[in-house]
C-alpha cells in the first residue's frame, strides 16, 4: 500500500512548483523584516561597548583605545541584540546577507 502513497506523492509533485530557486538566475527575494547583516555608522559610536557585552555569539570586538569596531560575520547569528542596546542608535540590520568570501576575515570600521 505504501508504494501507492508514494506514487501519488510523485505524480502530484509533478504538477506543484518547485521548492527551490534556480539561484543565481531567479534572484532571492528579501522581504522588509528580513534579518540580514548588521552595518554600523561609525561616525556615530563612542565605542562604549555596549554591543560586544550584549552579543551572545561574541562576533563584536570593540576597542576604545584604537576607536575600532570589528565585526566576524561569520559568527554573527543576526539576533539584532547589538542593535537594540546601543544608545547612539548607530547599529542597523540590513534585510540583505553578507556577500560570500574566500576568507574568514573580521571586518574591522575605525573611527580613528
Ligand atoms: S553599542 Fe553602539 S555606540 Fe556602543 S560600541 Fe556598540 S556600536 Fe558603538
Ligand atoms: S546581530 Fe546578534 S550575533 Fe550578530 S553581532 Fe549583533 S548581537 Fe552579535
């Protein structure tokens, strides 16, 4: 009997669209709220911190000293705390995702 169940599921698969996208011809689609990766202007910090003590993935590492703001994005797990704490309102989530690359960098912004 199983083997008819399967069979249905088959020939009605057949007429469904697929669950996948022909990237990179059919270009993903982001919505408005989409949880993307985090910018920063830095113009704005004051290096306070705040960020780096809130994140639960330690992927911020903010340098007072040196005015650096350093971001692994590959540890980043886009929660948004960082963005919600900070008090300059200097954080932002993008609804786009970070680009691939060939090496895992920190992406270091200096205000200095
Ligand atoms: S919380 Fe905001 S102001 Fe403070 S270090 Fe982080 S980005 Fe800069
Ligand atoms: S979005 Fe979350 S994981 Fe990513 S840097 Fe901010 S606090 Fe850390």
């Amino acid at each position: 009997m199983k083997i008819f169940v399967m069979a249905a599921k088959v020939l009605k698969s057949l007429f469904l669209k697929p669950a996948t996208l022909g990237y990179p011809f059919v270009p993903r689609v982001y919505y408005k709220n989409t949880r993307g990766k985090i910018a920063i202007e830095i113009a704005k910090c004051i290096y306070c911190g705040a960020c780096q003590r809130k994140c639960p993935a330690q992927a911020l590492n903010v340098n007072k000293a040196e005015k650096n703001w350093v971001i692994n994005r590959l540890r980043c797990i886009s929660c948004g705390y960082c963005v919600d704490v900070c008090p300059k309102k200097c954080l932002t989530m993008e609804n786009t995702y970070s680009v691939s690359a060939t090496k895992k960098e920190e992406e270091v912004f200096s205000g200095a």
